[in-house]
C-alpha cells in the first residue's frame, strides 16, 4: 500500500506543487492577487489541471491495490476528487478569511468562478489524460 501513494508522489506531487509554489510566491511575494486580481482565474484553472493529473496518476496507481479500474471510472473518480478539493479549497479561504482577517474570498462570485475554473481545468486535464491513454493504447495494439 506504501508503494502506491509513493509511487504518486514520486509521479504526480510535482504538479500541484508548481501551483501551490506559484500561488504563495504571487500572494506573499508580490501582493498580485490585489494588485492584478485577473490572475486567480489562471491560478484555479491550472490548479484544477493540476490535481486532476494528480488523482489519475494515483487512480492508475491504485489498482494495484483494488484491481482494475475501467478508465471512465477513473476519469469521473478524478474529476470528483478534484471537485472535492476546490471545495475544501473555498471553505478554508473563507476561514482564513474569518479566524486570520484575509481578503482570499471575495464573495460568492468569485468562489463560483473560482469553482468553475478549478473544474474546467480538471475537466480539460482529463479529456487530455484520455486522448493520451487512447492513443497510447492504439499504438501497442498496432505493434
């Protein structure tokens, strides 16, 4: 069981890192979710790309441990995890908000376009994770 959450990491932490680093070096670096708010959009689509690959390189990981996973499953099961922490996402800006007097949440348009700019990119992630499985499958069958 040890092996396949390190074999995710090893795989897939780096992208959710690069984000997170982006973030946290444009929020307390250089103020630029102030002083250029247009960049929390890029910043939670690319976030959504990001932990989605993460998940679907741990969804492949995983089988070793349950069994195969049909691939749509395993796409779905991303998305949804990934839908799951922009939520959690949301909440805990709100409650630096509250308990450390931040200005993260700028109310509830820009948590829905926070929202669903997490989830396009998600959305996209996966539909390239799957034209890249499709094709890589094509060309083992053809060899």
């Amino acid at each position: 069981m040890k092996t396949w959450l390190i074999c995710t990491l090893k795989q897939a932490a780096w992208a959710p890192l690069i984000v997170f680093v982006f973030y946290a070096v444009a929020e307390k670096g250089f103020n630029a979710y102030i002083l250029y708010p247009w960049v929390d959009t890029p910043t939670h689509f690319f976030g959504g790309v990001a932990i989605t690959y993460f998940f679907s390189v741990g969804t492949v990981h995983a089988q070793e441990i349950v069994g195969r996973i049909h691939p749509v499953i395993r796409m779905f099961l991303s998305l949804g995890l990934t839908a799951i922490i922009a939520v959690v996402w949301e909440f805990l800006e709100y409650l630096s908000d509250i308990a450390l007097d931040t200005k993260l949440n700028l109310g509830v348009s820009d948590t829905l376009s926070d929202l669903f700019f997490g989830l396009l990119g998600g959305a996209i992630a996966i539909s390239l994770i799957w034209i890249v499985d499709r094709n890589q499958v094509r060309r083992v069958v053809r060899s």
